[in-house]
C-alpha cells in the first residue's frame, strides 16, 4: 500500500463521519420544527390557532433580549406581523404599520413584529426604521412558527390580527395593504 492509498483510506472515514453529522443535523432540525408545531396544536388544536389563544400564547425575547408574552396585549386589537429584514415586501409594509401604530394606538391598536432574522440585524433595522411597536426575535425557528399559526405556504410577510376579544380576525399572507389594513381595523375598533 502506498502513501496515497493510506491517505485516501484515513479520509474515507472523516467524509462520512461529516455527512453523518450534516444530516443528524437535519434530522435534528426537522424534529425541533415538528416538535414546536405539534405542541402548539397539543396545546388547543387547530381551534386554539383560529380563535386566537396560540397567538397569545406566545412569549419571546425582544430586541434587548427580554422576554415579552404577547398576552400582555389582551384586550387591545393585535396586529401581529411575522417579517425579516430581508424580505423587501416587509420592508415596503413596515413604514405604513409605523404610521397606523401611531395613529391608532391610543384608539387600541398594538402592533407587533416578529423577526425572523439575527437579532442584530433587527435591532440596526428598528433604529432606521424608528419602529414605534415591539419587535420580537423569532430567529428562523419563526417561519415554523408561523405555520403553526396558519402560514401553510412559510412565505413572508404573514400577518394575523386579533380582535379585542383574542379571536383571529384577519390572516394575510403577503403585504397588508394600507387600505385592507384601514378598513378591517375601522370594523375591529
């Protein structure tokens, strides 16, 4: 045997020993997704999901790294945005959620984003943006998340609106429109 023999021998092992961790990765990745949508389901089914209570069962850290519970928004109407900074569809909706926070948030509105991106992009995000509603760090797990929630297809922007009584009012898949936003908050306020 020569050196390039014994050296194609030795490396053999280390290549599989990497693709065997690649996908116990994956593995690894898969079931903790399963696992977040199934305990989410576990915890009210589908029901709890349409009348609001998973949403509001949500807690997780905002950009400060704090942990914020989402029902702590019960009884006002909930616009809960799920974005990331580089969705540019988020991007273009973001200032007009800004806008609506400010004007309608004494009337009852709160609006909260949830990032699906490193916190540190979202915090240099916030400050250019100047947001004026919580912004929460989901990470990528969110886009999981947001299935459970009713985002069969994982795409963002997805937006759910709750009514003051914590029932889904409203889920959007892609941008919410100005106008669609106005109209539906004009029958929630």
């Amino acid at each position: 045997m020569n050196a390039a023999d014994a050296a194609a021998i030795g490396a053999a092992p280390e290549g599989r020993s990497r693709r065997r961790a690649l996908i116990v990765g994956i593995i690894a990745a898969v079931a903790l997704a399963l696992g977040i949508a199934a305990a989410f389901l576990h915890r009210g089914g589908a029901d709890a999901v349409r009348n609001g209570s998973a949403v509001l069962k949500l807690v997780l850290p905002d950009t400060n790294g704090q942990q914020q519970a989402l029902a702590q928004w019960r009884g006002k109407v909930v616009v809960v945005n799920f974005w990331a900074t580089w969705c540019a569809p988020c991007r273009e909706e973001m200032p007009e959620f800004v806008a609506t926070q400010a004007r309608d948030g004494a009337k009852g509105v709160q609006f909260v984003g949830i990032a699906v991106d490193d916190p540190d992009k979202v915090r240099a995000f916030v400050k250019e943006l100047k947001l004026n509603y919580p912004a929460l760090i989901g990470g990528f797990g969110a886009i999981e998340l947001s299935r459970t929630l009713g985002n069969d297809l994982a795409a963002l922007p997805f937006t759910i609106v709750l009514d003051r009584q914590g029932r889904v009012a409203h889920t959007q898949l892609g941008p919410l429109r100005q106008a669609k936003l106005d109209a539906l908050l004009g029958r929630l306020l």
